[in-house]
C-alpha cells in the first residue's frame, strides 16, 4: 500500500472490493445480497453499506472472513495488490 494513501482513499477502496466481490458470489442464480452478506458476518445491513460506501472499514477479523468467503487475499480486499490469489 502507497504511504500516500490516506483513510479515506482505503475505506473507498476497500468498499468497492467488498461489493464488487459480494456481486460476483451467486446465491440461486442472483448476486449475494447486502443482508445475506451481514448475515454471514453476524452483522447489520447498515454496516455493509457503510463499507460499501466507504464510511467505515471492516475489522481485522471481519477482513479475514471476507477473504475466505470470496477466495482472495486480505491484501486484494485493501487495495495492496490487483490480483485476487
């Protein structure tokens, strides 16, 4: 990741990957919902839009979980490398 990246530019980052991965993961032939992803984290819809939006990131923890549900590496889902392995 670039030292000249602020906050802001990672959350955005960040929030892009998160919807654009959850969009690609098909449940019943339709992308994966904002609820069924909350689910999945034992979170609130709110909070994903949040990331998705870029007004706040996902834990540590959580940024874990969403690299083993869409198959790539925390480091894709920050922004740090352009491809998902």
């Amino acid at each position: 990741m670039s030292v000249s990246r602020n906050i802001f530019d990672v959350q955005k980052e960040i929030g892009e990957r998160i919807k654009s991965e959850r969009k690609r993961i098909k449940k019943n032939r339709k992308s994966m919902t904002q609820e069924q992803l909350a689910e999945y984290l034992d979170r609130d819809r709110t909070t994903v839009i949040s990331w998705e939006n870029g007004k706040s990131c996902p834990t540590i923890a959580e940024l874990r979980k969403l690299g083993l549900l869409f198959h790539c590496d925390v480091q894709y889902l920050l922004g740090e490398q352009e491809c998902r392995t």
